[in-house]
C-alpha cells in the first residue's frame, strides 16, 4: 500500500476579504523550529500595500457605521471561531514557533480571552472616555470618541499570534480598519487568523494581513496620504522605527512607538485610545 | 375593488412546550415547593390556563437564598473573565432560543408577538451580552480598583416585560459577582422558568441564580429574608414604599423603579406627523402597561386640533386582536386585576367631566382586552392626569408657552420619563433641562438600550439600570 500524499495550503496575503497572491509575484521560504521546509510565504509588496490601505479606506465608513453592540458581537465571534481552531493553531504554534504545547494551548487561552475582553469594550469605551462637560454657559457640550480611520500595525515579530491580536483588536474594536505587517519570521499564525477572520462576519477590508519584511513594506504605510495612524510595535530596530515616524510626519499620522509588552497583562485601555479621535459637540440651551 | 384587509397571519406555538406543573428553581435544579401550593398562569387573550406554578413560601425562599449564599463565595472570587464567558454564553443561548421565548411570552403575557419578537427578546439578549462585558472590566465602574459585589441580590420583577426585567436585573447582578434570588410576577412567571433551563444549558454553577416564583407574600420573603443583601424592585410606588419601610434599620441596599405618568410635551414647531408617531408608541405601546409611558399628552393649543384630529386618525388604524397575530399592534390587557382598574380610573375620567374617545377597533370575546382610549378636556386635579393607568389610556392636555408645558410636566409625584417634540434645538435642550424626569426623549420616545441608564426622580424611585450607573447599582467599593 502506498503512503497517501498530503495536500499543502498556499499561503497567500489577506486583502480586502480575499487570500491573494504578492502582485510581485514574490514569496520567501518559511522553516519550523527544526529548520524543516514548511511553506512558501507570499512577500508582500509596494502595491499589495497600498491596495490593503485601499481596502482598509473603502471598508472604514461601514466598520465605523455598525453599532457598537454590533461590533461588539463580531469581535466575540472571532474569539469563537478562535477557540474552534485551537487544535490547528496549537499545532502551528509547536511546529513552527516552537512552543511547547502546554505553552501553545496557555497562548490561544490568553488570545481568546483578549478578543473577548476586547469585545466587550465595543459598547462601553465611550462611556469611559467621553464626556459631558459642563461649560460655564448655556450650552449642552460633549465630546465623544471617534475612530482615527485607517491604522497600519507593524506586529511584533515574536509572540507571532497573542501579540498580533492584541495589537489589531484595539485598532477594530474602536471602528478603525487595519493593514497589518505580519511577524517576518512567523507569518503561519497569521495566515490562520485570517482565516478565522474570513469566517467571522468581519466585512472585507476592515482587517488586512500582509506578510513580508516591515523594512521593505514599512515606509510605503508610514508615508502613505490615506492612512491616518501606525502602530511600530513590531518595528523593533530602533533606527527603522525613527525613520518610520519621521515619515508618518506626511499627514500627521499618530504614531505609537515600539515598547517592550508583556502580552500576558491585562492591556489596559491605552492601546484604543490611541486610536481615538476626541470630537466635542457644543448646542445652545434657550428657548 | 381592492381588499385591505389582513389576512390572519399566525405565529405557530408549536415551539413552546409547557409542563403541566412547574416547581421553583433552586440550587440549579428544579423541585417541588415545600409550600405544596400551585397557582394557574392565564393567556390573558383567552383567558385559558396555560400551565401550573409553584407559589413559593417563606421556607421556599429560604432554600433558595441559602442556595444564593453557598454559591456566593465562589462565584464571586472567579475571575471576572471567567463570568464573563458564563454570561455571554446566556446571551448566545437566548439568540439561540428567540423565538421559543417569544411565543412564550407572548402567550404569557398578551403582548404582540411583534414585540416580544423584535423588542423585548433582542433586548434581553443584548443585555446579557453588554453586562457580560462589564464582568472582567470592574475597576471601570467608578468604585475603584478592586469593586465589590453585595452578596445576595432579592429581586422582584413586573409583568410587563417580564423576560425584559430579569434581564435588567440579573445580568448585571451577576456580570458584579452577586448571586440572585429571583421572583418573577404572579401573572407572567413562565419566561422566567424557562431562563432557569437557559442556566442550566450554560452550565451556570448551581446556587448562583434562583427562580422563586409566587406572588405579594413571596416577594415580601424575598425582600425581607435577612439573607439577601442587596433588594431590586420594579413595580408600583405603593409596593416599593412598603419595600422602603420594610428594609429600613437594616444593611441591605435598595434600588426601585417605580410608577410614572410621563409627560409627552407637543410644541407647535414640532413634526406633527412623526410627533403623532411618537404619542402613539409613547401610550400603546406594550398596550400602555409602560411605567415611563407617555400618559399624559400636553400639546401646545395653537396645534392641539391638528395634533388631536390626526392622532384619532392613526389611532383608528392600530389592529387590536389576537397577540399571536404577526400583523397586531396592540394586544391584551395582562390580567382580570389590571383591566379593573384602567375601567375603574377611565370611569374616573367620565365621572370629572373628561372627553372620552375610544378607537372604534373590535375586541375579541374572551380574554381581557380594553381599547386604545384618548381623554380630552383633562385637567390637572383629574384622577386620569395624575394616577398612573398601566393601560392604553392617554390624558390630553393643553398648553400655551413652555414655561406652562414645564411646570405642568413636573405637576406630578412621578419623574421617570419625559418627551420632547420640537423642531428647535435649543428649546429642546432648555426645556429637558427643566423637567424632573430620569429619561428625556427628544422627538422620539420609548427608545431603551443596555448602554443607556434608566430610572426615575421623586417618587418613580431610585436606583439606574442599565449603563455605568446601573452597573454601579450591585457594586461596591472594596473595605
């Protein structure tokens, strides 16, 4: 009898709600924790860049038009269909980062957790943050949070999978759309995610995953006129990340600098509120 | 010539199942009442008996606050995240089981299936969701970092939404680390019963929630067992003044929301036809058994012929009938009890020299039914201006500056909501500031989401639910 023959999966970019391949026709070869051959990664390019931005525009009215409970019940989703996979993920997490598995299951346990307490935050920030202020006059004011519009995340290169989700949950659940830089070295989680986000009523475009090198792909986002913030978590060399704020300086991108994260604490609200634009309603009170 | 009419178009009852009997939920299991006693649930459209329950006894309501209280430690010390997944999964299973529930409270309580289905049953599942999301964020609540829970919660609920009010009530009791000794209305008990199967779907630990089903006496028991810690009613002012009295000298918390008699305010640069609208939610809606109903309609005089001859207009068009019936807009009175009482105080209304007009609608033969009524010629010292109805009763009385629409809104011992119908923004917001009500809706009314506290001023309680504020309500700061 002879062995069957397994059927390996494409890795391909996730743009727009579509698995494409790099336009450059490009990918980079991608070695488990024993140096085994484990696939051939699409590297994302200049064009597949600005096409996820284009994605991430065009999906940012309707993401930011949901109710927040509506949001709120999708991010809750994604940590379902999470949990769903946490045999494939777990096995991912051993082969090719090189986890034990008991370390594995505690990651997608802390993932799932974050996509829920992050989810819950959906229909509640605004009530934290907002405001009515009373001003010294005859007038209602009050100023609500809104979404910056379009978020590049540079995702941190190790913790391939917590770390990538506590970067992009932050960005979404506040009504920003995201083009996310995968981990270079560890794009195979990536890839699964966005599968799960592919079967999570996450509309296409609100979350773009590209692999490739931040390096490379990095400046086109950071100088990009149609991106409005960029997280450089990822961006840990630290000339790299200086180069890239002073770029994000074009349209006067918010910029959140790379800084060592214990990805295991709670996160706090930090990470959303940078995300957020601060809009300040005045109406007169008289008849 | 064309037909308008509807044809009958049935919600099917066949997703609902009843037992013949129903015992009380204690400790995660469902068992007979040490009282022996059992009472009969009514359809009120019919008239028929749908099911037997348990009338709950002191001793009953012992075994469940004790329940409460072994679950408490537990319950309480698990990680909020940990609730958290135990609350989402009740809100997962109530989307999941919609419209059983529907049906059944429909049956129930003689609402329209259009509601429960649309309003009452998505609203209670968002609430589970928003209150599940409060379990593991705590130290956002304003109490500090490391809030408290009360311990037991003793809860009484109404009956006019009754799946609507245990959700108001224990889901942010439970997302807070409470446990919950639940009674539910004598009339309406049977949604609350099968909530108890949701828990025990979610494999919610056993004692953390208690159905405790009966009437007055298992409410007071509720209320007064020195085993709860923290009391939440919803119901009339009378109730919640005993309730008041009853608690005091000790350490429980209370939070009551009561009765009211909102005032839905008509200016003459209002939107007529979306005011109209909104006069008619505001008093028919849930046939009028709405504690911040817009009962009394103060509708400024240089408009008040208009606002009048089209609100008769539309009024005429709401189909009264059957509540299984998807096209039905208003549907049966919940009880003999409640219908009494809207006659006795429309009556009232006659007897002081009010203008009766009723809705030419035709009612069905049996079961409880009373038909969407406007009085004119209102004044203040009427019985209909100042009691509140809980029915399809809307008192209408006329103003000339909103100075006058002002004073006359806050004329009343109530102040749990309010309407506003202008055009004029400012007028608008100086004119919410004014009242003294705990919910203002501005051109709209009746508007109710889990983000958003509600409660009432003076004598329509305290307390919030909903919100941060309500959240607030089953914590507290640590010692």
């Amino acid at each position: 009898m002879t062995e069957r023959i397994d059927v390996k999966k494409t890795y391909k970019l996730f743009i727009n709600g579509k698995f494409v391949r790099s336009e450059s026709g490009y990918s980079y070869e991608i070695l488990d924790a024993k140096s085994n051959f484990v696939a051939n990664v699409s590297l994302a390019s200049r064009k597949d860049a600005r096409d996820a931005v284009s994605a991430a525009r065009a999906a940012s009215k309707a993401w930011n038009g949901l109710t927040a409970y509506n949001r709120g019940q999708i991010l809750y989703r994604i940590g379902e269909v999470l949990e769903s996979r946490r045999a494939q993920l777990v096995s991912e997490l051993v082969q090719v980062d090189g986890l034990t598995e008991k370390r594995a299951h505690r990651v997608i346990d802390l993932a799932v957790d974050r996509l829920v307490w992050y989810a819950g935050w959906a229909d509640k920030l605004a009530a934290i943050v907002g405001s009515n202020n009373p001003v010294a006059g005859p007038f209602f004011n009050f100023s609500v949070p809104e979404p910056s519009g379009v978020v590049s995340v540079i995702a941190p290169s190790r913790d391939s999978l917590l770390g990538l989700i506590s970067t992009i949950a932050p960005v979404i659940v506040t009504g920003n759309t995201a083009v996310v830089v995968t981990s270079y070295a560890l794009p195979i989680t990536a890839i699964t995610f966005a599968e799960i986000l592919a079967t999570s009523d996450v509309p296409a475009g609100v979350v773009n995953l590209l692999t490739g090198d931040y390096a490379a792909i990095g400046p086109w986002l950071a100088e990009h006129q149609d991106v409005d913030a960029i997280d450089l978590t990822g961006a840990e060399n630290p000339e790299k990340a200086a180069e890239l704020e002073a770029l994000a300086a074009v349209n006067i991108k918010r910029v959140l600098r790379p800084k060592t994260e214990d990805w295991e604490s709670n996160p706090g609200v930090e990470r959303m509120r940078y995300w957020l634009e601060t809009k300040t309603v005045w109406h007169p009170i008289g008849f | 010539m064309t037909n308008f009419e509807y044809a009958p178009a049935l919600e099917s009852t066949s997703v609902v199942n009843l037992r013949e009997h129903y015992g009380l939920f204690i400790d995660g299991k469902f068992v007979s009442p040490i009282s022996e006693e059992f009472a009969p649930t009514l359809n009120p459209a019919t008239g028929d008996v749908l099911t037997q329950y348990a009338v709950g006894n002191e001793a009953d309501v012992d075994a469940a606050v004790r329940a409460a209280q072994r679950a408490f430690p537990r319950w309480s010390k698990l990680p909020g995240s940990e609730r958290a997944k135990y609350l989402y999964r009740i809100a997962r299973i109530l989307q999941e089981r919609a419209r059983e529930f529907a049906v059944l409270e429909t049956l129930d309580n003689g609402k329209p299936i259009k509601e429960t289905r649309d309003f009452d049953l998505p609203q209670v599942a968002q609430h589970f969701f928003y209150h599940a999301g409060w379990a593991d964020k705590l130290e956002y609540a304003g109490y500090g970092n490391n809030p408290q829970p009360h311990g037991v919660a003793g809860q009484v609920i109404p009956w006019n939404f009754p799946m609507l009010m245990l959700a108001w009530k224990i889901a942010p009791a439970l997302a807070a680390g409470n446990t919950v000794v639940l009674k539910p209305a004598e009339t309406t008990p049977l949604t609350a019963l099968l909530f108890a199967e949701v828990c025990q779907q979610a494999d919610l630990p056993k004692g953390v929630v208690n159905i405790v089903t009966g009437a007055g006496a298992t409410g007071a028991s509720v209320v007064t067992h020195p085993g709860v810690n923290k009391v939440a009613f919803t119901g009339s002012t009378a109730v919640g003044q005993k309730i008041a009295r009853s608690i005091a000298g000790t350490k429980k918390q209370l939070t009551l929301e009561l009765g009211g008699k909102g005032a839905n305010i008509v200016f003459d640069d209002a939107a007529i036809d979306q005011a109209v609208d909104g006069i008619v939610n505001g008093i028919f809606f849930n046939q009028g058994h709405v504690c911040c109903a817009g009962s009394r309609l103060l509708v400024q005089e240089s408009v008040a012929d208009e606002v009048l001859q089209k609100l008769q207009n539309r009024i005429s068009l709401l189909r009264v009938g059957n509540p299984l019936d998807k096209n039905t807009d208003v549907g049966a009175i919940n009880s003999a009890a409640q219908l009494a009482r809207i006659q006795e105080l429309a009556n009232s209304g006659d007897l002081e020299g009010a203008e009766r007009w009723s809705s030419p609608c035709e009612l069905p033969t049996t079961g409880f039914w009373f038909p969407p009524t406007i009085f004119t010629n209102v004044s203040a010292s009427h019985r209909i201006a100042r009691e509140e109805i809980f029915g399809p009763v809307l008192s209408v009385l006329t103003f000339r500056t909103p100075a006058e629409a002002i004073e006359k809104a806050n004329n009343t011992p109530y102040g749990l909501s309010a309407g506003i119908w202008s055009e004029k923004g400012s007028k608008v917001m100086a004119v919410a500031n004014a009242l003294e009500a705990g919910v203002v809706w501005i051109n709209t009314f009746n508007k109710f989401d889990p983000t958003s506290p509600f409660g009432g001023y003076k004598e329509s309680g305290y307390g919030r639910e909903g919100g941060i504020a309500g959240l607030a309500s089953y914590l507290k700061a640590a010692n």
